[in-house]
C-alpha cells in the first residue's frame, strides 16, 4: 500500500473529493460532501450508527461510500448491503459499482462484477442480500452492514443481522432511512437506543440543494404528517389508525393503571 493509500485508507473524505467521486454540482464544480457526511466517514469510535435523513439527501450515495472504502482500504472486507427488497438492494450494490469504475476504470482489482456481488482481488466482497431473514444466515463476521430503508426493513431481518457481528469486534452496522410510523426496530433504535448508537438527523431545510420553494410546494402536494416524516425526520402515527403507538405502549406497561386510560 502507498504512502497515499494509506493516507486515504486514514481519511475517507479526503480520498472522495481528490478523485472527484461527486457528482458535479448544477455551475460544473466538483461534488462536495455535506459536514454531516463527512464527521459520519471520519467516525471510527461507534460500531452502531443510526442515519435519520430526509429524502434526497444523498444517504444512499454516502452508503456506497462507505462500502466502496471499506472494501477497498481493509481487505479482505465483508460488506454486506441490506433492503427491504432484493431489488432496492440491487440497486445499492450497482451504486457501489459504479463508484468503483470510478476509481479502477481499468478493472485491475476486480475479481468478479454479477448483478448482486462485487469481487475484488484483495479478497474484499460486497454482497446485495434479498429482505428476508430466511435467506441471509450464511454470513458471518462482516466487517460492515449496511441497512437501507431500513424503516421498512422487516424486524425479523434486522433480528437475523445483529447476531452477525457476535465475532467481529470492529464490525459496524449502519441503518439509515427517513421514518416510517411509530413502529419497528428503526423507531425504537431512534428513540430508545442506547449510547452505543451515534445518532445523526439532518432535515431538508438544512440542505444547501433543496430550496425553500421546493419544500413549499411538496407541503402542499402531501399530506402533512408524510411531509414531516419524509423532510423533517418526524415520527408520525400512521394514518388512519384508530389508536396511538403511545396507547399501545401504556397498555403493555403495567405501572399505568386502566383508570389512567
């Protein structure tokens, strides 16, 4: 390894933005990581990471990121891509791809490319897994998981995953997604997980590439509970239900009383 490889094995923002793996922004400037992206790719201390992002945010592209580094800096890495569809996994794994073409056009440390694995010569994998817990058990000591969408990501599957990085001290696990009702393991991560979670929310109003009329126009276009969830990170009751999460959660409490119901 270089002097260089080394230095971007050290920095993962300063190996983006110096072989320009942004996209160009709308005035042809080379692509930036937001702050928020980059303290998340510097971070080395949390093994469990939880993202609660607006849409549109670039989650999805930070997420090749990682896998992409992880891969290409700590062989032979297993990473392995989670979504609530084996499609949606797919897609991640063809994002990792493509961020790879851009930093070995020529192909020489890829072993095998299928449409759900990339093989690497260093002997690093990255492998698009299908939403069902019944399929993903074969895997062990990955040195990162990556769940996507992981709101709607079935409690069953993240059940399966946790077990995975029993024997990897230095295995992480990040779940990122906007929210998706007062229910699930990502709810519960979000609102009762414990210090060993680095906890990052960010909003569309912070987004330098979202305009305030934007936001206007999509308040006006949904309804205003699925407004906040999708870009402000607002847990919302699901609509229509007859009654609250925070019911349901008092009923199975049993210090609150039925006359307090």
């Amino acid at each position: 390894m270089s002097l260089q490889d080394v230095v971007y094995k050290l920095d993962p923002v300063l190996w983006v933005h110096d072989l320009n793996l942004l996209p160009y922004d709308k005035d042809g400037n080379p692509g930036r990581l937001d702050p928020w992206q980059q303290a998340l790719l510097r971070d080395r201390e949390h093994g469990y990471i939880i993202l609660n992002i607006h849409r549109q945010a670039g989650k999805s592209q930070l997420a090749s990121i990682m896998g992409v580094h992880q891969a290409t800096f700590f062989p032979p890495a297993l990473v392995l891509l989670l979504s609530p569809t084996l499609r949606q996994s797919g897609e991640l794994q063809r994002k990792c791809l493509r961020l790879y073409n851009l930093i070995d056009p020529d192909h020489n440390g890829l072993q095998e490319d299928t449409k759900l694995s990339i093989q690497l010569t260093n002997g690093s994998r990255i492998i698009a897994l299908p939403g069902h817990e019944d399929n993903i058990r074969g895997y062990s000591a990955p040195d990162l998981i990556i769940e996507d969408e992981s709101s709607r990501v079935s409690d069953d599957l993240y059940t399966a995953i946790r077990p995975m990085l029993a024997t990897n001290p230095r295995g992480r696990l990040v779940s990122l997604s906007t929210p998706n009702g007062k229910v699930g393991h990502f709810y519960r991560i979000w609102t009762e997980g414990g210090a060993e979670w680095l906890k990052i929310k960010r909003t569309a109003d912070q987004c330098p590439r979202i305009s305030p009329e934007f936001l206007q126009n999509e308040r006006l276009n949904m309804t205003e509970s699925m407004f906040l969830q999708e870009y402000y990170g607002e847990f919302q009751e699901a609509e229509g239900a007859v009654f609250s999460s925070d019911l349901f959660k008092s009923l199975a409490n049993p210090s609150v009383s039925a006359l307090k119901l």
